[in-house]
C-alpha cells in the first residue's frame, strides 16, 4: 500500500492546490508545468516561481508541445538544479530524462517529479486550430471510464508504459470515474511524502486499481497489435522501406524534437555526410539515378540505430513529420524489440546502465556464426 | 556481368588487427583456397566498426558484410569484441525487424591461428550470399 494523498476537489484543481501549496510553503521554489498561453488552447512548459502565476497553469493538459525530458534536460544539463524544482510530466517524459541523465545530458538532482496514470495526448496540429480545446470534456469522459480517447497520437493509442516508474508522486487518472470530484495522489517516494505533509485534504493508504488498469492495458496491447501488423504489412524489406521513407525531406525535425536524439553536433548534419561531387559521380555511375537529398534512409536507419535501444515511443517525431511517415511506430516497434535482446525498459530505472555500454561474458551466442 | 557468367558475391569483411586478420594472413601463406569475394578492411578492433558503417555498407549495394575479431576473453583490448557482440546484435536486429536480409551480415570469431577457420568461414559465407543473389540495394534510386 503506498501513502495516498485525496483533496477533495477535481483533479485538476487539486494538483494546482498542490502546486500552490508546495510554493506558498517553500517546499519548492519552481514549478515546472504545462501553462495557456491564449485561450485558442496553445499551451507551453514554463517554469513557474510565484503561486499566482499558477492561475493558467494546465498540468494535466493533453497535449505535449516538447518532451518535456528534452526541456529538463536543458533545464540542468550545465549543473544541477540550486533549488528544489517540482515537475508535472507524462510517464514517457519522465522515462526519457532519465535516459538523457543517463547520458549525462541533465541532472535529477532537486527536481521532484509528479506524474499520472496517462490517457495519451493529442498531436500538436489539432492545439494550432483549437481542436484540443473543443474535445477536453470528451478526453476526461473517456480517460475516466478507462477508454482511450479518439484522435490521441497514434503513439499514444498503442502505448503500454502508461504507468510512471519513478515519479515521486502519481496522480490516478486512467480509470477513476471520480476525477471530478476528488483527486488521488499517490506518494510513491520518501521525497513525494515529505513534500505532501501538512496539506489540506486525507491521507489514506492505496493502490491503483489493478484490475482497472489491466483492462486498460488489455485495450492499449490490442490496439498497439493492430499498429503492429499494419505497419508490419508495409515493412516488407528495402522496398517497403524506401515506400514508407522515400518521401522523407530530410528535413532532421524527427530527430530535432526526438528527446534521446541529444548530440549537439549530429553525425547526419555534419559536413562529412554531405555529397561531394565525387560522391554524386560514383553513385549516379552505379545506380544510373539518385534521389536528391541523397541519404534520408541511410539517416533514418542510422537513426534507428543510435536511438532504437532507448526509443520511450513518445510520438513526438511523428508529430513533426511534414510528409506524414509513421515514424513513431516504425520506431517503437523496432525499438521495443531491440530492447527486448537486452531485457530493457528505456527510462524504468536510472541505475540500469544502457544495453550498448556494458556486457556479459556469456550471452548472445545466437548472433555468432 | 554477362548472363551466363556465374555470380560472384562482394562481400566487406571487416578484420582486427590482433586476431582475424592474421588468421586471414595465415589462410593466405598456407595456401588455403577460398572464393577471390573478400574485400578485407583492417580495423585495429572489432568494436571500432561503428554498426552505421555497416548500413553505409549494405545501402551501397554490398552483397554481404562479414565482422571479424578475436574469441571473446581473447580481444587485444580485453573488452572490444564483447561491445562489438552487443552492437553487432542490435545492428542484426534492426536489419530483421524492417526485414531487410539480415542473413547478409555475419559476425566470426577468428583467431590469429585460425587461418582454416578463416577460409572455412569465407567460403561458407560466400555461398550463402550466393544462394541469396544480388543485393537488391545497389540499382535502388531513393535511398
């Protein structure tokens, strides 16, 4: 049983009163989370110092701008955090800036996390035209009755790592048909209880509803199958490649909002993978033609392989792509089956050290001739 | 190449320094026969072959990939080869995963006195490219 916190509010409300109180009471100086920017349902992450700034605040907005873990990382990739910082992110932001710590690209020192059982977002083009706004209320309906909501990110729809694994703090959302009228926070960590004490409201001992959440998995496993075979259908060799990926502009956007991709000198963008005449000459010589740019499927396997180990199937370079290729789940379908070699979750826990940088003695013996 | 011409795989074969290259220096002064298909590339371990090398590699229209180094516990630099396995794999992977013929990479441990081993293996893998034909990559236009 783990500590639970219960305000008497909706949900909403009561995470703002939580984040209120957590400032007013200097148990935090910063608080990072999802705030309106105009009432067309633009919304962007902002760190928030006074409780009043607050008022905008939408921490539990269906709608991820940026992986937030690529913002934290930024955020404390040049030292560590001075002061206490509370951050409102989704499960898979979480698991991505603790794989981005794990390539020391940040630091989780002093920043506290709280998370929630997660519905999925909606893709970034439906925030531009209002679209987000309009469909809340039947976000909330469906989230409540533990369905997955229409329109979410394709990504989203077939995800199953809907449960945070670090969070100090888990807001129950998937499943509770009673967000309206009170808020659960779960205190999964010392941190998480510490920072609860003293708040207005219960404190009882619970649990998420295990059965609820397995059929809800049950739903998000039948619905990632089916995002599966489809795309499965298509990948059919260097062909169904090229049919899936030959549109690609090579315009780099999916690894520009990709929170793992991190390097800040990309080996794709460097000089060394431009053309040089020499190279259009031997390669027109042997093919007799050349898409220009040449290049966007050596990118996009490339990228496969530095990233498919630790790919948290976010959706966010989906959510970019000009042209529509379905990035995201060519990558998690990958990825989840090169992290299954390894018996790895990217992001479950920072002390797992990634596949690529150790070894066993004895393994893998399948892959030797 | 002529219709009636029998095909004849190129096959990259990426060798260490300490070990696999000196098995295939062996396999040359015993006189080992085995298929003229190798392009050997000297690398002074298995784990500096980056796996991108490889899909530069495949996309460029090799018939074959063969990743050569020292039996593990063996390697020059104690730990190589065990990353090389890891990335090695993972490269596999990728390749079944978008099911793109991964039975064209190949990785062997060969020791510097496994000149026989080292011809084995160059044949063998010669006639598996063989069976598998062309690599369908070298006349794609739209990589």
């Amino acid at each position: 049983m783990t500590k639970t916190l219960k305000i008497n509010k909706n949900v909403e409300q009561g995470i703002l009163e939580l984040l209120r109180f957590l400032l007013d009471g200097g148990k935090v100086s910063g608080v990072f989370t999802l705030k309106r920017i105009n009432k067309e349902g633009s919304v962007a992450y902002s760190l928030v110092t006074r409780s009043d700034e607050l008022e905008d605040a939408v921490p539990l907005f269906p709608l991820m701008p940026v992986n937030a873990g690529k913002l934290l990382s930024r955020f404390s990739l040049r030292g560590k955090s001075n002061k206490p910082v509370a951050a409102v992110v989704k499960p898979c932001e979480l698991r991505a800036f603790i794989e981005l710590v794990k390539r020391e690209q940040g630091s989780l020192e002093n920043i506290f996390f709280i998370s929630s059982t997660c519905g999925g977002v909606y893709p970034i083009e439906m925030a531009v035209d209002g679209a987000v706004e309009n469909n809340l209320s039947k976000y909330w309906e469906a989230v409540k009755k533990g369905e997955i909501p229409a329109q979410i990110r394709p990504a989203c729809r077939g995800c199953v790592e809907f449960k945070p694994y670090t969070a100090d703090m888990t807001v129950d959302l998937v499943g509770s048909s009673d967000i309206d009228k009170r808020c659960m926070i779960l205190l999964n960590t010392k941190n998480g209880e510490e920072l609860a004490q003293d708040m207005k409201g219960d404190f009882l001992e619970k649990e998420l509803d295990k059965k609820i959440l397995d059929k809800f998995q049950n739903k998000r496993e039948a619905e990632r199958k089916k995002l599966f075979d489809e795309i499965e259908e298509k990948m059919k060799g260097l062909d169904g490649f090229i049919d899936i990926f030959g549109k690609c502009l090579g315009c780099h956007g999916c690894s520009k909002v990709c929170p793992i991709c991190y390097c800040k000198l990309c080996e794709f963008e460097s000089p060394d993978s431009e053309y040089k005449p020499s190279n259009y000459e031997s390669d027109l010589k042997k093919r007799g033609g050349l898409k220009v740019p040449p290049g966007t499927v050596y990118f996009q396997i490339g990228r496969l392989d530095h990233i498919a180990i630790s790919c948290v199937g976010c959706g966010a370079c989906e959510d970019v792509c000009p042209v529509d290729i379905p990035i995201s789940i060519i990558f998690k379908k990958v990825g989840e089956s090169v992290q299954k070699l390894f018996d790895y979750i990217p992001g479950r826990d920072v002390k797992e050290e990634i596949p690529l940088l150790t070894f066993e003695k004895d393994e893998l013996s399948e892959v030797e001739d | 190449m002529k219709k009636d011409e029998e095909f004849m795989p190129r096959i990259l074969a990426f060798l260490c320094n300490w070990c696999s290259y000196a098995g295939a220096d062996l396999a040359g002064t015993s006189r080992l026969k085995y298929p003229p298909s190798i392009l050997p590339i000297r690398v002074m371990c298995s784990s500096r072959v980056d796996p991108l090398f490889i899909v530069k590699a495949y996309l460029g229209g090799i018939d074959g990939v063969l990743l050569a180094g020292c039996h593990p516990g063996d390697c020059h630099y104690e730990k190589g080869n065990y990353y090389t396995r890891r990335r090695f794999a993972l490269i596999k992977k990728i390749f079944e995963e978008l099911d793109m013929e991964a039975d064209r990479l190949l990785l062997s441990w060969i020791s510097a006195s496994e000149g026989p081993k080292y011809a084995k293996v160059a044949t063998e893998f010669t006639e598996k490219i063989k069976k598998l034909g062309e690599n369908p990559a070298k006349n794609k236009i739209f990589l």
